[in-house]
C-alpha cells in the first residue's frame, strides 16, 4: 500500500514537474515576460511565499490546449508553454465578445424595433427595460435594467474570459482547442450557450448568440 | 494588469500607519462606491493571520492564481466533533476579495464543516452588495472555504489510513 502510494506519488511528481513553473514573482528567474516593471517588495515577498506553499499541491495547470475538466479547486501557477500565445488569446477572446457585442445589439435594435410595434399593435416582444450595452476598456457590460447586469472581461493571465452573470454568478471559461469554445472547466458550460439559456430565461424568448 | 496590481493590497499585516494608506487607495479606486461593509472589512480585517498548516487540526484552503494576483488563504482549525473552532484568511488581492475572505472568516466560525461548504459565493456578494464584476471574489471565498474543508479531512483521512495500514504492512512483513 505504501509502496504503491509512494509510486502514485512519483507518477504525480514527474508527472507536474515539467509544468511547474517558476514563480512569477521572483525576479531571478527568467520570466515569460521580461518586461514586467518589479513590484513591491511587499508582495512580492508575500506573493512568493504563497506561491511556494502552492507548489507542492499544484493539480491545476491552466491550460487552454486541451481540457482538462478536473478543476481542482488549487491555484496554479501558469505554464506558459501549455497556454494558448498571448496573441492568440487575444484574437479568440476579442473575436468572442466582439462577436457577442454585436449580438447584443442586434438584439436591443430588434427589441426597440419590437418595442415601437408592440406599442401600436399591442404585439408580443422582448420587453427589456433598461436594456443598454457598453464596450470599455476590453469589458463587455450588458445592463438589462432590473433583471441585473452581465460583465465579461478577458483575464490574459490565465488566457481566460471571465463572466459575471446575474442568474448564475461567476464563471471562467478556458478556451477549448476541441470544440472551438470556451468552456467553464467546473461545469462544462460553454459561453454562447450559457447566455443563450439564461438570456432566453430572463426574456422569455428565444434569443440565437451563434 | 501589472498597473491593477499596483493598486492591489494585501491584509497582510496590516498596521496602524499602513491603514490610512490603505484608505487612500481604495478612495482612488472606489469611484464606484462600494457598501460600507467592504470597506468596514477592508479598513478592518477579521482573522487575518495564519495558523500552522501542518498541524493536523488545521485545514488550508490556498485558491487563486498568483499570477492575476489574487491569492486567498484561509484556514480552519477543527475539534474534534468537525466544528470549526477557530479561522483566519490572508489575502493578496483587491478590496472586495479581501472583504470577501474576512467575511468568509467570520462565517465559518463555530459552525459544522458540513454546514460551512454549503456557503456560496452569492451570499458572501449580496451581503457585501458585491457590483457585478467583484462577484468573482466571492467565488474565490467560497472556494477557499471549501479547499479548507477539502484539506482538513484529507489530513484527516491520511492520519487515520496510517493507523489503520500501519498493521496490515507488519502483517505483510511478518
């Protein structure tokens, strides 16, 4: 038993090692991005002796390459070999929320569209009160007035885009070479889809993101 | 992102004199006004400290990723009946997550461990009044409630799958 454990553990080890990374804030490693300005002594002094604590139990790599739908509840360091190039990130993640923007607006257009009808011929329609879409500094905002506020942001660090929504709270969706998606590891949620569902459920009618 | 690093903070060991630059800097930041819960908890941590962690009464919860730089740690310390008799936090991160974990300390003190993993993240945000793009932080909070927990039985479970192996080996060897 214990002879099998300690050949588990080495499996894990060797397994992890060529993913650990070193930590980000020690400076005299060489670092993926060297042009990093130092930071505080403060926390970088706290930040490294958190990260060193985090190594040994390191079970989540977030890598975008293939998915890993374990999500450990660790924090990791980043392996900057196994995740998506910083521009290629930036490229699907923008393509991804520029594409919802403009989904969004179409949206609001039909719906003021739908709305002006609805006010002559007393039609069925999206009726969204407050409804208003905002593009700021790489942040999406989608208000739909009392219903709540959805906020998806690209987090380049972990080549994630985060979504904050106000029927099923946070999530983190990882980009999933597989299905051409981004995809919340914990519940295996794809974006499109999530808002798609959630979306119609707050409207009351089917609303069509791809 | 290394410019938002900048203005994040951490409650560690957090002084008199370190306080008022504190508030400062969440007055910089918080254009937005956050609840005056935030900034009670970000002014004056509860728990803020750290516990031994191999201490085999204690489970740490250690969530985030340090290179976003938000890091939670938060531990508990348990008795023997699995209620949780005591907790602290360190925090490297902004002002709702630091909140967040402060709140997440006074919560799961003197409560079941069964009863602390059911806490969620919507809790710690409605009670913080947490705006839509801070919900996150209280995601890390309960993450890190239930990484304690997750820890503390796993150190648990290894203590007693000793005791309990340590006779089948000698059996083995005999």
């Amino acid at each position: 038993m214990a002879s099998l454990l300690r050949h588990l553990s080495l499996t894990r080890t060797r397994r992890l090692l060529p993913l650990s990374n070193p930590p980000l804030c020690n400076r005299s490693s060489p670092s993926p991005q060297p042009s990093r300005p130092p930071r505080g002594l403060r926390f970088s002094s706290s930040l490294s002796q958190i990260t060193r604590n985090l190594r040994p139990t390191n079970s989540r790599v977030f890598c975008s390459r293939s998915l890993d739908l374990d999500d450990a509840q660790g924090p990791a360091a980043i392996d900057y070999r196994s995740v998506l190039q910083e521009d290629e990130f930036h490229r699907l993640a923008d393509e991804t929320i520029q594409d919802l923007q403009e989904k969004f607006e179409e949206i609001d257009s039909h719906h003021r569209l739908s709305f002006r009808k609805s006010f002559l011929e007393y039609g069925d329609c999206i009726q969204i009160d407050g409804l208003d879409i905002d593009y700021g500094n790489q942040v999406l905002t989608l208000k739909l007035g009392s219903l709540g506020t959805y906020v998806l942001n690209k987090q380049t660090p972990n080549r994630q885009i985060w979504l904050s929504s106000p029927a099923s709270g946070p999530s983190r969706f990882d980009w999933d070479q597989t299905s051409q998606t981004w995809v919340y590891r914990r519940t295996k949620a794809k974006l499109s889809q999530l808002l798609e569902n959630e979306l119609e459920q707050l409207c009351g009618k089917p609303i069509n993101l791809s | 992102m290394l410019r938002n690093l900048g203005r994040r903070i951490t409650a560690v060991g957090l002084g008199h004199h370190q306080n008022a630059h504190h508030h400062n800097n969440l007055a910089v930041v918080g254009a937005r006004l956050y609840h005056e819960r935030v900034v009670d908890h970000y002014n004056n941590p509860r728990n803020v400290g750290s516990f031994d962690k191999n201490d085999p009464t204690v489970g740490t919860g250690l969530v985030g990723a340090p290179a976003c730089g938000d890091v939670m740690k938060l531990q508990i310390k348990v008795d023997e009946s699995g209620k949780i008799v005591d907790a602290c936090f360190k925090t490297f991160g902004c002002g709702s997550a630091i909140a967040s974990s402060s709140v997440a300390t006074e919560w799961v003190k003197g409560r079941q461990m069964e009863e602390v993993v059911t806490i969620k993240n919507t809790e710690i945000a409605k009670h913080l009044s947490l705006p839509p793009v801070k919900l996150h932080c209280s995601m890390l909070a309960e993450d890190a409630i239930k990484a304690a927990v997750k820890d503390y039985e796993a150190k648990k479970s290894k203590i007693q799958g000793n005791v309990e192996a340590t006779p089948v080996e000698k059996a083995a060897e005999a």
